[in-house]
C-alpha cells in the first residue's frame, strides 16, 4: 500500500512538470504553453476555440468545463501571431488562468472565475486637503485593459473591476499627474493626493475637455479649472460664446444676455455683475473651480434656455493657514484660509475692494469712476468622515454708483446693486449611493434714486428677488455600466416689481416652483454610451395661473475608433423669468417679470451633433446645432415707456438660431494654441410684424472667431497673445439713445468688432510662499464695442487701448 502511494506522487510530479530531471525535460514543458501560432480575427464561443486549439496544435486540453461559461463569445479583433498562452488569457478574460504541462502534448487548465471589487476614493490637493472635481481616475491592468472615471462633485470616485495588480493614474488641469500600483484583493478605498503645478491656469488660454492620453469621453467636455482673478476669460474663447470682458453680458449660440445661468455652489445668483467691466464677478482667489454647460444640460439643471455656469468656492487649507492678497486695476481682496480642526474642520474667509475711486477727488469731473464695489466669500466645510461633508457658506456684494447730487456737492447713491448668498449642505456616500442634501437663501436688490431716473421726488425706487430653497439629490452607481441621479427641489421667491404711472410703486408676486428630475447614463458597451432623462417643474405663481414643464435631456457617444468620438445631445429648456435692459445699467425701471400676467415662460430646444478628435498633445472638434426659441419677447419699435403697464410696449414672438462651431488645440513643447471659429445665425418673428418675417435678434452675431497662443519662457513666466474678430450686432438704439423707428426695426448694425490682446504672467515660489505677477494691454490693436469698454477705469491710453496690472502674494 505504501509503494503504491510513493508511485503515484512520483506520478503526478512527473505528470505535472515538476521533476528536475534534465534541462531537456524543463525546457519541453514550457513549450507547449509557449508555442506560437497564427490566429485569425473571429467570433467563437470557447467551447470553439479549444477545438481549434486542439486542431491546428495537435495540444490535448484538460479542463474542468463545469467551471468555465463555455458558451460565451469570445472575439478576437484581429489576425496576430501569438502564444497558446496568450491565446487562452483572451479566450478566458475574466478567469484567473494556470496552465500545467502532461507530456507529450498535454495541456492541463485550470481555470477560476476572478471576483470584481469596487475601487472607490477620494483626490483632493496635496498642500491643502482640497477635493477636486473632475479629476480623471484610470485603473490599468498588465494587459492594458483601462477602466475610467472622473470625480464627483465631492472629489469621489468609484470603480468596479476584477481582481489583480493595477496601475492607478489620476490627472487634473493645472495639477501633476500621479501614478501608483494597486492590489485589488476586496472592496478598497484609496486617498490620491495631486500636486499643483508651477503655472496652474495660463494666461488667457483653457483647456476644454481632454487631456493627454485621456480618450475615454468620460471628462465633462466643458469643465473648466483656475486659478485667478479673471474667470470668464477662459470662456470667451470657446466657439458659440460672445461676451463682453468680465462675462456677465454674455451670448451663447445665439441666446439673449439674460438666459445664462450662475450657480454659486449650486445657489442661483441673480443679475450677477459689476458696474466696472474689468471686475470679475467673484474673486478667483476664493475660487475652486467653474463648470460651463452649453448645448448639453444634466438633468439636474433647469431655469435658464442657453446656458449655466457653475462656480464653486474652496473649502479652505485643512493642513495649514493661508493668506493671499491680490492688488490689480479694478480691486484689491484678501483670502484667508486654514484649519480649525486640522484635517476635520476648515475655513476660507475672502472680501475684496474696488480702489482706484479713492482718487477721484484728483481726476477731472469726466475722468472720475463714481462708483465702487465690495464683496466677501466665507465658508466652513467639516469632514465628518472620508465620504461625508457638512458645508456653510455665505455670500455678498454690493456695487454702488454716486454722483453730486445734494445741494452742498457732495456725492450720494443714486444707484445701488445687492446680491446676497447663503447656504447650508451635506453630502454623503454609501456604497453604491449617494446624497447632497442644501437649504440656501438668495437675493438681488436695485435700488436707483428717483430725481436721477426723471420722477419727481428725492425717494428711491427699488426691485428685487428673494429665494429660499429646499433640495435633495441622490445618485446610484451600478459597476461600470449604469449610473442614475435623482432629486427634487422647491423653491419659494418674491419678486418685487416696479409699477410705473402716476405714482411709482412697488408690487409684491409670490410664487412657489416644485422640481422632480431622474437621469440615467448607460455603458452599453466601452464604445457606446447613453444617457436619458427628465426634468419636471410645477410652476405656481399665488395670483397668476400655474404652468407645468416637462423638459427631456438626452445624448449619445459613440467611439468608433480609440481617438475619434462621435455625439448627438438633445435639450429640453424653459425658463420662468424674463428680463430686458432699456439702459447700459441695470436699473430697477426694467422689464423685470415672473411667468405672470400673460407673459408665458420661454423655452427652447438645442440639437447638437458633432465629432472629436483627440490628439497626442491637444483635440480637433467640430460640431453643428439648431436651437428653437418660444415666447421671446421684444420692444416694439417707436416706443417710449410711461407706466408698468407692459403688455402695450412688448410683442412676444419666436425664433431660432443654428450654425457650426470648430475648436482646436494643441501643445507644443513650450508653445500652447487655441483656435475657435463659430458660424451662427439667430432669427425672431413677431405675430405683430408679419411683413418683416423672419428678422435678426439683437444677439445675431454670425461670425465669430477667437484665438490665443502662449509661449514659456521660462520655468516662471509665460508670455500670450490672444484675439478675437466678430460681426457687429444689431442695434436697438440710434445715435440719440431712442428706439429705432419700425422702417429701421432690426437692419441696422454695428462694424464688425475686433482686438488683440497680450499679457506677461511671473509665477514664482518662495519656499512656502508664491508670488503671482500679471501684466498686459487689453486692446492693443482693435475697435471693440462701446459695451466692452464702458465703465473701466480712469487709467487709458488712446483708441481705448487699455494697461492692467496685477500682484498676488500667498504666504
């Protein structure tokens, strides 16, 4: 009995290959295994491809088939010589695979079916525990198989993959990538740390949409990150979008000033802007980073018909305290920041100044700014746990415009602008499952003194809106192949309303707004995805009738090849609030109304379909759209307004706008180029001018072409020239201010605009401090139009050539 145990084990170490008994015999028990053999490009089940391994090798396979799906396709994509080897890890993807060798041609599999865990974390920033949102996370295997995500929101991830060995790769806009192995054994939770780079955002120039090697079509095409005073710079020069120098009068694909949405932290900040045309809207200290959304909206978004910027705040340096002060040409501001629990609990406190009217006591009368401005930024942010956030913020600002109106000289308000924030958020992540719950209060206030407007009195007139809102947003990650996002808001707003006549009065319009939305994105395979969804809105003004929205989102991305993307994106939008500006102020005088008294709300559908390509160092795209415009509204020619009562200065009408856009950038060791150009068309009829048919809307702007390059000159300074050209709007006003006659409604128009710009940045550290310096001339060369230019500051060369100037110092 004992020698026949002894004889089997010597046996099945024979058999297995794992006698020392020659060179010869080690040799020839790799070969088998190592044999290389000509594959043909095919689909066939693996029950298949064994046989024909067994066919065309002479190799006997010994497998275990209850362990193996032997009725699952397997396809090869192409004809390539290989080992068997490798052949078997194709056929057998998904199983942990070895193989044993039985002379004399005898193949032993075996083969376990690998279990998938999710990989989930966080990427924040290195020095400052700050979360980055759409930072793009990849897990590569030894076969170079990618599966990829970007973060949240709250600067989390989550992947579901096999077991194995992985190369983790995170990358973000103005940050060094980093890359790290890991093992996947069980459910996992891993913390990426980015570095910031020495130059985070460069002048004048921004990158939309991939980054190098990055080819998944996963990154939100318009996300933007910064880090600077100037934010809508970095807009202005994508295709479709025209604005003015700070962004706050901005058209995009051919909608009006007032259809563009901003999102402070997911709060509606209404008439967002500042009476000097240089002073971005927030202080780009304060700042973490901007996401544009055009074309294509989530689900979750609604209430504006072109477009929706959303501008988050840092949360502030759990690790250390920060101050940062900034001087430039229109304001100085001060950031502070750091820890109050060091890792747990932070705060960032900003406010900033415009400066320059301390000296108008020395200018000339026509020289002198007259106004001046000031807001702050503050927030607290708590980490309860790895995935769980608790957040405050609070937001202010006020512009105001003073001229020698009492009888000793001296200077009074004659125009006051208020904007005010507040917020209260949580967010969390379960598993699969996440959460953002806020509560938040916005407000906007004009207020204009009534003897400067032509009404008698030394009273002041104001208008304004109040909002206190109630929302909760939830969403469910499925593997890689589903996600879904749903939520629901309620909103309360006051709009205070200016009624004109014989008394200037103020009216009070209550009105309450219910949202449901539910979106869902489906991989249907690495090559294919879609996402559909819906977004409801009850509409329910106290003294007014009610409206009901329902407002489909769709898109689909297609990659027919690894460096090309093909997409078709449909939205559906409407928005509540109409707004028309008679003056280059906004005065509380202007046609400000709900969805009341008549005035339906306006709506609009875009469809886009376009293609992408992406370059080593940069991307090509090309892209065409149609967008439907309902119930717009306009002056009728030859008007002058008297009283409040609207319905006899306003026509209501529709239009359209349609065109094609192309964009392009690229890297070149030190030299960096963009390069947009948008061919765009926007029409309105009115029932009322049947005879004029379809004419241009005052945002008809059809050509548009805008460029920048950048050079490094060194490892601190870089130097860029940018520019833009476009076709001259259509006027509403003639030379004495007053509304063109309806012989003239709509054909006249301004030239054609254009400029050249350039700007010099120093960046350099100074151990733990970093010194920031800007230097340019806006309109170096150029006819910009007398809304881009209006309102700067006393300090001008000729032709409207203007200086800037600015210093930051972080310690």
């Amino acid at each position: 009995m004992k020698n026949r145990w002894l004889f089997l084990l010597l046996w099945m170490m024979s058999g297995f290959g794992f006698q020392q008994v020659s060179g010869q015999e080690v040799k020839s028990a790799h070969t088998v295994a190592e044999e290389w053999i000509q594959v043909p490009g095919s689909s066939a089940t693996v029950s298949q491809w064994f046989g024909w391994i067994e066919k065309y090798t002479g190799i006997v396979l010994s497998y275990n088939a209850a362990q193996i799906e032997m009725d699952k396709v397997c396809r090869i994509e192409r004809g390539e010589k290989m080992t068997v080897k490798e052949l078997l890890d194709k056929i057998l993807a998904g199983y942990q695979v070895k193989t044993a060798f039985v002379p004399p041609r005898k193949l032993v599999i075996q083969a376990r079916r690998m279990e998938n865990y999710y990989v989930s974390g966080t990427v924040c920033e290195e020095e400052s525990e700050e979360r980055l949102y759409g930072a793009v996370v990849t897990l590569e295997d030894r076969r170079g198989k990618q599966w990829n995500t970007i973060s949240n929101e709250n600067g989390m991830f989550r992947l579901y993959v096999p077991e194995g060995l992985y190369v983790l790769k995170t990358s973000y806009m103005g940050y060094t990538p980093q890359t790290r192995a890991v093992r996947v054994e069980k459910d996992c939770f891993v913390r990426t740390h980015l570095k910031p780079l020495l130059f985070e955002i460069e002048e004048v120039t921004v990158e939309s949409g991939k980054r190098e090697n990055e080819l998944n079509g996963l990154t939100p095409s318009n996300l933007l990150s910064f880090n600077g005073n100037d934010l809508f710079s970095q807009i202005w020069i994508l295709p479709g979008v025209t604005s003015s120098l700070a962004g706050h009068n901005f058209m995009v694909d051919g909608g009006g000033y007032d259809e563009n949405q901003l999102l402070l932290d997911g709060v509606p900040v209404f008439h967002p802007g500042h009476f000097n045309s240089l002073l971005p809207v927030f202080n780009g200290d304060a700042v973490k980073n901007m996401v544009f959304y055009k074309g294509f909206f989530p689900t979750r978004l609604e209430g504006k018909i072109s477009s929706v910027t959303e501008v988050n705040l840092k949360e502030g340096n759990k690790d250390e305290h920060v101050r940062t002060l900034t001087l430039d040409m229109p304001a100085a501001s001060i950031t502070l920041e750091g820890p109050i629990l060091k890792k747990k609990l932070s705060y960032m406190v900003s406010a900033r100044r415009s400066w320059l009217d301390f000296f108008d006591g020395l200018l000339s009368e026509e020289n002198r700014l007259n106004h001046s401005m000031y807001d702050y930024n503050a927030k607290l942010s708590y980490s309860l746990s790895p995935v769980s956030t608790l957040n405050v913020l609070a937001y202010g600002a006020r512009d105001d415009y003073r001229l020698p109106i009492k009888e000793n000289g001296e200077n009074a308000s004659v125009l006051r602008w208020d904007n005010q924030v507040y917020q209260l958020s949580y967010t969390t992540q379960k598993g699969s499952l996440g959460n953002t719950t806020s509560v938040f209060y916005s407000a906007h206030n004009n207020r204009a003194y009534m003897g400067e407007m032509g009404y008698d009195g030394e009273s002041y007139v104001h208008s304004g809106i109040k909002s206190l809102n109630a929302a909760t947003d939830f969403s469910y990650a499925y593997e890689n192949l589903y996600h879904a996002r749903w939520g629901v808001k309620y909103a309360y707003e006051i709009y205070d309303l200016v009624s004109q006549g014989g008394e200037v009065t103020v009216r009070h319009e209550p009105v309450n707004q219910v949202s449901l939305y539910y979106d869902n994105l489906l991989r249907i395979s690495p090559e294919l995805s879609v996402q559909v969804g819906v977004h409801g809105v009850g509409y329910y003004p106290q003294h007014s009738r009610s409206y009901y929205s329902i407002q489909p989102r769709f898109s689909l991305k297609y990659f027919p090849s690894e460096k090309n993307l093909l997409y078709v994106n449909f939205s559906k939008m409407e928005q509540f609030y109409h707004f028309l500006r008679f003056d280059s102020f906004s005065l509380p005088t202007d046609f400000r109304m709900p969805s009341i008294d008549g005035f339906k709300p306006r709506s609009s559908e875009h469809y886009e379909v376009g293609w992408r390509h992406f370059l080593k160092d940069g991307q090509l795209e090309f892209s065409a759209y149609y967008k439907t415009r309902r119930n717009v509204l306009a002056l009728r020619p030859d008007t002058w307004i008297e009283d409040g009562s609207w319905q006899q200065y306003l026509m209501a009408g529709r239009g359209d706008s349609y065109g094609v856009k192309g964009y392009y950038y690229q890297q070149w060791k030190r030299w960096t180029l963009q390069l947009s150009y948008a061919y765009s068309r926007s029409r309105e009829w009115f029932g009322e001018m049947p005879e004029r048919g379809k004419m241009p809307s005052l945002y008809d702007v059809p050509h548009q072409l805008a460029g920048a390059v950048s050079y490094q000159l060194t490892k601190h300074s870089l130097f860029s020239v940018g520019g833009m050209l476009r076709s001259g709007k259509v006027m509403q006003l003639n030379e004495d201010f007053e509304l063109l006659p309806a012989e003239e409604f709509r054909k006249r128009r301004e030239p054609l605009n254009y400029r050249v710009d350039v700007g010099y940045s120093y960046r350099k550290s100074l151990g733990e401090k970093l010194l920031l310096l800007r230097l340019g001339v806006y309109n170096l060369v150029g006819n910009p139009s007398e809304e881009d230019i209006l309102n700067f500051y006393s300090v001008h060369w000729h032709s409207n050539c203007l200086p800037y100037g600015s210093i930051s110092f972080k310690f």
